[in-house]
C-alpha cells in the first residue's frame, strides 16, 4: 500500500484522522498517485492542485525520501520506497507570512 501524509485541513476535510493508504495499481508518479487519491475522496478535488490544470496549488509542497518533489514534472516516477509503502509521501502545507 501506498502511504499519504495529508495537513491537518485535509486530513478534516477528507474524514481520516491519519495517513491515508492506497493500493498501488497505476501509481507510479504523483501525477497518477493523486488522480488515486482524488478518485478516492472526491471532496480533496481542487483542494491540492487545480480542477483545469492540475497544477500544484501554490502553498502546498510534495516530500518524499526527505527530498522536495513539489517543483518535479508531476510524470516523474516516485521513489521506490514511496511505491513499495516504505516512506509516505508528505503533503504539506507551506507556512507564509511575516
């Protein structure tokens, strides 16, 4: 299973009170990995890339492997240890302000 780390907003939103697991059928980079996600709570459409684009929206960042995937072409393949359930992907909620 595929092992998601949601920010505490979506993780309300979504109704799960820790990381969510996916079967890994299809997934193989975060482009295919949130298209799981969203089919498996619609109510996260839009909340975590755009409806038309599917571009990132912009205070939120992807991790995985302690490495920063938000600015990767969303078709790069995920590491392994992401698909293999090993490592979560973190998304998380960037902090603004001064």
């Amino acid at each position: 299973m595929i092992r998601v780390e949601l920010p505490a907003h979506l993780r309300t939103l979504a109704g799960v009170r820790s990381e969510i697991t996916l079967p890994p059928d299809g997934i193989v980079s975060l482009a295919t990995l949130l298209d799981a996600l969203e089919a498996r709570y619609p109510m996260l459409r839009g909340t975590i890339r755009d409806h038309q684009t599917k571009v990132r929206r912009p205070f939120l960042r992807f991790f995985a492997c302690e490495q920063d995937l938000s600015h990767l072409p969303a078709e790069t393949p995920l590491p392994a240890s992401v698909l293999e359930g090993r490592e979560p992907l973190l998304i998380v909620g960037a902090i603004a302000g001064g």
